[in-house]
C-alpha cells in the first residue's frame, strides 16, 4: 500500500468524523511509544489490524492522528506491512515475521 493510499484513507475517516460536534479546549498529552506499543500488542494479539475499524475506534481526532502516524512510522521502520487488496477496499496491516531489533 502506498503512502498516498494511506493518507487518502485518513482522511476519508477524518472526513466521516466532520459531522462530530468537536469542541478542543486543550490538548491532551498523548504518547507516541504507548501508542506504538497499543498498535504492536493489537497485532501480536490478532491476525491483522483493519485499518478503517481501528482509526473509527480511536475517542478523539487527536489519538486518532497520532495513531496514522505511529502507523506511519511502523511501516518505515518495517515493524508492520500494510496491504489494500483493491481501491476503496479496507488496508489491512501485519506484524513482520522479521522485525528489526
């Protein structure tokens, strides 16, 4: 899956969220490693992660930003491998069998 299909399906979730009623009155501190660690322990517990159902699930736009780019950030160091079958079909990701250390 490209990066460009990964952000065009972000922001196809984000746009679903539109209608929300969000009202930011400061920001939260969210943490990239817990995160990181959130998404891995998902996918050693699962076969795959759905993309779409995981981001719908995220409570706020916030975490669920920061869990594209924690996504983001586990395909470049190739901790995961993310695949869509087809256009406008849901990405599905995958630890690698063979991570780096």
């Amino acid at each position: 899956v490209s990066l460009f299909s990964l952000a065009e399906s972000f922001f196809l979730l984000m746009k679903r969220r539109e209608k929300e009623n969000i009202r930011i009155i400061k920001g939260k501190g969210y943490s990239i490693e817990e995160k990181m660690k959130e998404i891995i322990t998902l996918l050693e517990a699962n076969p795959y992660l759905d993309f779409f159902e995981y981001f719908e699930s995220q409570p706020s736009i916030g975490e669920a930003l920061l869990a594209f780019f924690c996504l983001l950030e586990l395909i470049k160091t190739r901790v995961v491998i993310a695949v869509q079958e087809s256009l406008f079909q849901t990405i599905k990701v995958w630890l690698r069998r063979e991570r780096r250390p």
